[in-house]
C-alpha cells in the first residue's frame, strides 16, 4: 500500500465486524460508555465483551455515553501525517453526536502542526450499520486505488443515498433516551407495537412507520429494501442485530429470498449504539434513492 493511498478513519459507533475493519485497514477511534459507575472504550469488546454488556443491560442497568475525546482523534491523525498518507475521517452524523465537532477541530490542529499534512473530515449524515456500510464502501475504493480528493468527492455525493432503517423490540431506550414521550413508548408497549425509524437528510432519526410484533417489523424492514434498494444484484447490504442473532438471521434470509443482493454482511451493535437502541435491534442498510 503506497502513501499516497488515503486512510480512512472511523469511530466505534460504526458497528462493523473486527475483521472486517481488519481486512480493509480502516482505524478506529472509540467512543465512551459508562455503565453501573464504571467508564469503558467502545472498542469491539475488548474493553468489555458484548455478552457482559448486553447482559447488564438486561439486568435494568442504565449507561450513558461520551463522544471520542479530541485527543484520540489528534493521535490518529498525527499518525496519518508522520506516515504521509491523507485521510478522511468518516464518522457519526453531526446531528447524533459532537464527535464530529471535536474531529474538525482536530483536523484543523494536526494539518496546522503538519505542513504536508492531509487530514479531511466531513459529516457522514450516518450511524451504526449505516455509517459502517458507508465506511466500507469508502474503504473498498481506496484500496482501489481513488486519490483522496475522488474519494472526498465520492463521499460528499453518496452518503445521502445510503438508506438506514430499523426497529427495535422495545420502546424503553428509546424512552430513556428522550427518542420518544413516556406515554409512547407505554401505548405502544400495550399494543405491541414496533417503531421502524430511518435515517433522514440530515442524518437525525425520525419515523417511518410501525408493525405489529417482532415478525411484522421483520417483514417491514425487508419491505422497505424491495422497495428502494438501487440495482440490488450488484451491492452488499448491511444487517445489524442488537445480541438477536436468530432474528438478525431470520431477517438475512427473508431479504435474501425477496431482494438479489449480491451478499448480506452482518453486524453487532457496540455498547453505545446498543445504549440508545436496547438489545434486539434489527437495521437493515443498503443503497438507494436520495432521503
């Protein structure tokens, strides 16, 4: 891989399998989460393993969670600049999260400090497996061979067309997250009722409709993909699964037989997605027609 081969970088929230990130030789930076008075990385579980999380978490327990702090994101891209390789930091939407103010303002001190630095960010307008897919793609192309100022470009018109729904098995942490009023999240408790959310222009979640129990929100998440996935035989779709992996499997194999994918890749959220999200979220992402 030459210098001049750019460098992508990413924050935790991206949810993309390890190897994955491996493979494509993307850097992660992570974000933070607290849980029961203790203060952990979101780093692919090595911090803490997602079973632990995911068990706490159905244990009753509360985290909250912190933005990457400026100084991971000054070491990453003090290691781009020393290496001589540009980079473009690809992370979560503006509107989800003050990641990204913090990264410009760290891109701004390294490309200062480094006079033959090349540090780009921009705002994704995505999150979780839909900032992932975005990651990958981006990745795929540098190693491709495209020069950062292609890839910039390529990524300033795409990431609106990347198309992120989801719902979730329970209304709680959507609550507690203030995502949704109290008397919500009970009516829609008692009635059984599954939000499907999306990702809107400007990268903010907003709703998209509702189904009645875990099979019907299935079926609406596979629904929507038929309905808006661009020439699906010759892309890869993203699936993401909050510790559901049986329905995250049900739901790849419902797409799979209705929508020609050229392959499903499947993801588990981190702990900070997973602590506004709540254990069994389902997403499903793939490229389509502008929000």
């Amino acid at each position: 891989m030459s210098d001049a081969t750019p460098l992508i970088i990413t924050d935790s929230s991206c949810d993309l399998p390890p190897e994955l990130v491996d493979r494509l030789g993307i850097e992660v930076v992570s974000l933070r989460f607290t849980i029961e008075g203790q203060d952990f990385a979101d780093d692919f579980g090595q911090s803490m393993a997602h079973t632990e999380f995911y068990g706490r978490l159905r244990g009753g327990a509360m985290p909250t969670t912190t933005a990457v702090p400026i100084t991971d994101y000054v070491a990453a891209f003090t290691r781009a600049a020393e290496a001589g390789r540009p980079a473009l930091l690809l992370g979560l939407a503006a509107a989800l999260s003050s990641s990204h103010e913090a990264s410009l303002a760290a891109a701004a001190m390294v490309n200062e400090r480094y006079p033959g630095a090349d540090i780009r960010v921009i705002d994704t307008l995505n999150a979780s497996a839909a900032l992932g897919y975005f990651v990958y793609q981006a990745a795929r192309r540098a190693s491709d061979g495209l020069d950062i100022d292609t890839l910039e470009e390529w990524a300033l018109a795409t990431r609106s067309r990347v198309n992120g729904y989801f719902t979730v098995d329970s209304l709680e942490h959507l609550r507690r997250g203030g995502r949704i009023p109290d008397v919500v999240a009970l009516a829609g408790s008692m009635l059984d009722l599954r939000p499907v959310i999306r990702l809107d222009p400007r990268g903010a979640l907003v709703p998209s409709g509702q189904a009645r129990g875990r099979r019907k929100s299935i079926k609406a998440l596979v629904d929507v993909a038929e309905q808006r996935a661009n020439d699906a035989g010759s892309q890869v779709a993203f699936i993401a699964h909050g510790d559901a992996p049986e329905d995250a499997q049900a739901l790849r194999e419902q797409l799979l037989a209705r929508v020609p994918f050229a392959d499903v890749v499947v993801c588990e959220l981190g702990p900070v997605i997973a602590s506004h999200a709540g254990p069994g979220m389902l997403a499903v992402v793939f490229d389509g027609p502008e929000r």
